[in-house]
C-alpha cells in the first residue's frame, strides 16, 4: 500500500496507492525531507484545530514533487542520477507519488488527469535538467 523506490539505499518516491486506508494521521515522510506527505483518515466530527503557521527560513536545495492521479493511468520512469534506466511504476487514479531523488520520466498510459504539488517559486531552466531517458527493450516493473 505504501512502496519506497530505493536506489542505492536512498529513497527516489514514494508511492501511495489509492488502497491504502489506515484510522488517524501517518506520515510517510521523514522528517528532514524539504516536502512532508501524510495520509489523513478521520471520523466524522473530528475537529482539527485552527491554526496559522509560522514563518520558518528553510533552505531547499532540491524541487520534489507531488503526482495525484485524477483520472488515467500514468507509468513513470526512474532513473539514478548518472540518468541510467532503473525501474517503472504504473499509477492509476487515486494513486499518489512523492518524487524525491533521481531522475523521472513519466508517458500517459490511458486520458490522464493529475494534479502535482512542489516548492516554488519556480526557477525556470535552472530547475530541472532535461535528457532523454533510454528505456529498455523490457521494463523493470518491480514489485508492489
């Protein structure tokens, strides 16, 4: 229900599938990642709070990013850092991904709707490097 995309014992996503469902508030970051992701499962009645936040200086220094799927299915392409093909996920709607390291690729596997959620403000070229992703003539679909 929750799966870690590792490379070289270093988390590149997270992936929350549309069937996980557990009571309460569970974080699936740790808590030094510059993006917090937590999944929320309350009664109704539940009263969260009100509250303001507080200004925080932090310093980012890479963009990650956050997929929810609307409607479709998307699969995504990792990649390491040196951009070599590792592994590919297929996501469906209701699914969710944290992006954290490493290089993506992603093709729209059915019509696609999704929303994605990263730190701003955008730094135009400077944020990202582009390259094209080689794929294998099978790919690596891993395990969920």
């Amino acid at each position: 229900m929750i799966t870690e995309i590792r490379h070289n014992d270093e988390i590149l996503a997270i992936i929350l599938s549309k069937d996980f469902d557990k009571a309460g508030i569970h974080f699936l970051t740790p808590g030094n990642f510059s993006q917090q992701l937590a999944y929320m499962h309350h009664p109704a009645g539940k009263v969260i709070e009100a509250h303001v936040h507080n200004p925080v200086h932090r310093e980012v220094q890479y963009t990650l990013e956050v997929l929810f799927i609307k409607r479709g299915k998307l699969r995504v392409d990792f990649f390491d850092e040196q951009q070599a093909y590792l592994e590919s996920r297929v996501l469906e709607a209701g699914d969710v991904i944290l992006l954290v390291k490493g290089g993506h690729g992603f093709e729209a596997l059915e019509e696609l709707e999704m929303y994605e959620v990263k730190q701003g403000p955008y730094a135009g070229h400077q944020d990202k490097t582009r390259f094209i992703g080689k794929l294998p003539d099978k790919l690596n679909f891993g395990t969920r």
